[in-house]
C-alpha cells in the first residue's frame, strides 16, 4: 500500500475516534495520540486492525 494512502487512512480513524495526532515516527512505526483516555484507546485498537488489514 501506498505510505500517503496508508497515512490518510490512519488520519480518517483517528480523527474518527476524536483523537488527534502528536507525532508519527514511520521508521520505528510509532503514533503518538492525544485525547481522552478512552478515544486513545479506542483509536489505537482500530489503529490494530487497520494495520493487520494492510
């Protein structure tokens, strides 16, 4: 898949979710999120199976 595609996509989830986006880190494949506790969360775990789908 191509990066800018994959990106927009895990844009769209978070700002699904109401989480906002602190930081990516592509080459060690960390997102840093902000927002409540449990949007966090629930991001992360869509996050999970966007990732497993790619």
């Amino acid at each position: 898949m191509d990066e800018t595609i994959f990106l927009n996509m895990i844009k769209t989830t978070v700002e699904k979710h109401g989480c906002t986006i602190v930081d990516i880190d592509m080459e060690n494949h960390v997102l840093n999120l902000d927002g409540p506790d449990e949007s966090v969360a629930n991001c992360a775990r869509a996050i999970a199976e966007l990732v497993g789908e790619a």
